[in-house]
C-alpha cells in the first residue's frame, strides 16, 4: 500500500466521523430546541387563562360564531364570494375525537349549546369533499366555502321528503291501525327529533302491532337489526300513555316505527341494504304479530340519494400548517411534548384537541411517514360539519397553530407554504360563518345530533 492509499484512507476516516458527528449534533440541538419550547414560562393565548382573558388586537382576535338560530323554515342563503388568501389542505388522516389539557389550551367551562341541544329540545346540520380515499375531504384555504355556487334553496329536497313521509303521518293519524284511538291523539304522538328515530336523516317505516307487546318481547328482534350494510336501524315505540320513546324493558307498546338512516360520508342506503331490510324487519314483525308500513323503493332511494349530495357538498375540512423556519423537529419529542399540552394519541398516531366537554375540535398530523425521526410541518384540522359555532373550533384551531409557531421557531402557512396573514385568517372566520348559517337554515346546525349521524 503507497502512501497516497493510506493518506486516502486516512482522509476518508476523518469525513466520515466527521459527518456522523454532526449529524447527531444537530438532533440534539433540534431536541433542545423542542424541549426548550415546551417549558418556557412565556405567555400566549393556549397556556395562560388571564392571557385568554385580555381582549386581542382586532386582526387577531378568534372568530366568534353566532349563537342565534336561525329559523328552521328560513330559505339557506347564498354564501357571498370568498375573497381570502390560501388556506392549508392538510395531509389525508386526521378526523377523530378526544381530550384537551390546560397547558397549551385552557380548558373552557362547559356552556349551553344552543346548537347541540339536549333530549326533548329539537336538532337541528354543513361544506365539501376530496376523493382521497384514506381521509375525509376538507376546505383549504384555497376553496371558497361556497365553492358549490349558490346554496339552492332546497337542498335536501325538502317538498319531496315531506311527500315521501306522508305515510307516516297517514299512518299514525289511522285510527284502525292503533285500535281505535282518536286521529288528533295519534297525530299528537308523532315521534319527536331527539329520539333515535328523525324524519330528516331516516327513512321511517310504521309498524302495526296487532296486540300491546313488552318491550322485553321486542328488545332481541330490536337488538338483531342494529344495522344493514353500513347503515344504522333505530326503532322507537309508543307506550299506552301516547309518548313515543326508544324500546325499553317494562314498557308496553301499541305502535312501533323503525327509522333506516338513508346516508352518510361514505355512501346513500342503496337498493340491496333496503331489500336487506325488509326482509330481516318482516321475520321480526312476524315473530310479535306486527305488519310494517313499508314505503316504495323508488322514492327512499331518491330521498336517500338527495340527502347524499347535500352531505358530499357539506363536508368540509379546514387546515392550517405549522412550518419550521430552521432545522427540522425531532418527531418523538415532539410527539411527547404535545401530549404533556393536552393533545391526546390515536391509534392511527394522530393527535386531537378536546372541549372542555370531552367533545373533539381539531386534530394534527406531524406529516412524519414511515420511519421518519424528523418533520418541518405539522398540519392542524377542523373537521366543520362536527363542530358547532358555539364551541369555536376555528378559532380554537388558529390560537394552537400561533402558540406553536412562536414556541417552535415556525409560521403559519397554507399548503403552498404562502404566509396566513391576520387578515387572511379573519376572512376564512367570516366564510366559515357564512357556513354555518347555511347548515342552519337547512335544519341540519354544524355539531348537531343530525350533523354527527350524517357526517359520520
């Protein structure tokens, strides 16, 4: 071996350990840098309530939803024109539920809902959607909210539905089929929306009871037919006293209706879940000596379809990035740090934001695939349809993304890496108002019971 081989040799030693060397010197300095982050005693809007408190200047200031309802029969009105910056789509998997903690955000009080109303009070509905199959669509900044033009002032078919459930109020208003109870008392007994059973998402078939049956004798039936295809079976009874409740043990019934829920994000009730149903809904009828109701094929099928687009055209996700504006973060301390602050682990290895009442308002995605250590973007989401203006999501969502970039050395971004200036995300909370209000209108409020059923 020469001389020159050697020194070769030799150089080539010393470049490697060299680069070793600072690779694992900048892991540790991004690891630091997260660490730091995360216990530093600065204030900002998430980690100190007094801080929530103070009023913020008027281009910060979190989107405050209306709380009004709107009524029910009012016309949807058309969204005016989005004229905002871009917005962040955000990478395909984050949709889910759970917990929030008081250190990056203040756990709020919970409060009355006027959208997301308790038993005995009326429910009340949505955006747009991505064919991305491994997640469900959402609204980029970049999407006008009212991307579908003008909402039509009937988008869930309304006169037809109506058309389509007037066999029920035939039906229940029929003194024969109850035994000989007056019209105006059976008409009185129709089901009431917070019950399992809802005349705008389901498709309700009556079922006559020859005699008054114990719940105990229908649970098993009721229990066997929880669902067809991917479509959940609700059934409800009216009890000798003419109140219509979900079957219950001591209970005794003289009319029951099973409702079908005719859609949801993945599909409309098509013809082989219908024809699934009644054939399992007539070996349970037969078994309590009952006969259903059962509405034409042609017409659940249209309704189902109906309500179908009007969720596709509703379902919309909202997203912002967190991008670094250095050396990349290190995924597990990350990971770990934001868990400490409240966001809680899935499975899928996402992380979600809860209310103060449990309920979920945003979710993240570090963007890190496979076996990746690093990511120089975290993306947060607002699944809309599923979260009520009263909670705030929106603006729940851009407080987190604001308290992140100034605690990791990052900025807030949409998916082309544009700046979201104040401005342009006090737009965005003005299009997600309008939004709002056309699920209002269309009795299907944003975080409603019908809007969880439907985008589900």
């Amino acid at each position: 071996m020469t001389d020159l081989q050697t020194s070769l040799i030799v150089i080539g030693g010393v470049i490697v350990v060299g680069v070793i060397s600072y690779n694992k010197w900048q892991e540790h300095k991004t690891r630091k840098t997260v660490e730091r982050a995360f216990s530093s005693d600065h204030d900002d809007v998430l980690m100190n309530a007094d801080a929530q408190s103070q009023p913020l200047p008027p281009a910060q200031k979190p989107y405050q939803a209306p709380v009004s309802a709107a009524p029910a029969a009012a016309p949807m009105p058309a969204a005016a024109p989005l004229q905002t910056a871009p917005m962040a789509k955000s990478p395909a998997s984050m949709y889910e539920d759970d917990r929030l903690e008081p250190e990056l955000y203040e756990r709020p009080k919970p409060v009355p809902n006027p959208h997301n109303p308790p038993l005995n009070q009326p429910a009340e509905p949505q955006f747009s959607a991505s064919d991305d199959e491994s997640i469900e669509p959402y609204l980029s900044l970049d999407t006008p909210v009212d991307s579908h033009s003008d909402y039509p002032a009937d988008p869930l078919g309304a006169d037809e539905l109506e058309a389509d459930l007037s066999h029920v109020e035939a039906s229940l208003s029929d003194s024969t089929m109850y035994a000989g109870e007056p019209a105006a008392e059976a008409a009185a007994a129709q089901p009431q929306r917070e019950l399992p059973v809802d005349e705008l998402v389901d498709c309700i078939i009556p079922i006559a009871l020859d005699l008054s049956v114990r719940g105990e004798k229908i649970l098993p039936g009721v229990q066997n037919l929880r669902h067809v295809g991917n479509k959940t079976v609700n059934f409800v009874g009216r009890t000798v006293d003419g109140e219509w409740e979900a079957i219950t043990h001591g209970s005794v019934y003289n009319a029951l209706l099973a409702g079908v829920q005719l859609a949801n994000r993945n599909n409309a009730l098509n013809e082989l879940e219908y024809s699934e149903l009644i054939m399992r809904l007539r070996e349970f009828t037969d078994s309590i000596g009952a006969e259903p109701e059962v509405p034409d094929m042609i017409d659940v099928m249209k309704t189902a379809q109906a309500l179908h687009q009007f969720i596709m055209d509703h379902d919309v996700q909202l997203g912002v990035n967190v991008r670094s504006n250095g050396a990349p973060w290190n995924v597990s301390t990350l990971l770990a740090a934001l868990t400490r602050q409240g966001f809680d682990r899935r499975t899928d290895g996402h992380l979600v934001m809860q209310d103060g009442e449990g309920e979920v308002l945003f979710s993240m995605s570090t963007n890190a695939t496979g076996a990746a250590e690093t990511t120089d973007r975290l993306t947060l989401l607002l699944d809309v349809p599923r979260v009520g203006p009263a909670r705030d999501g929106y603006g729940a969502m851009i407080a987190c993304a604001r308290s992140l970039a100034m605690r990791l050395g990052g900025t807030v971004v949409d998916d082309s890496d544009q700046l979201l200036s104040d401005a342009a995300l006090s737009d965005i909370a003005e299009q997600v108002s309008a939004f709002y209000s056309a699920m209002e209108s269309a009795e299907i409020p944003a975080g409603s019971k019908r809007a969880m059923r439907l985008f589900s």
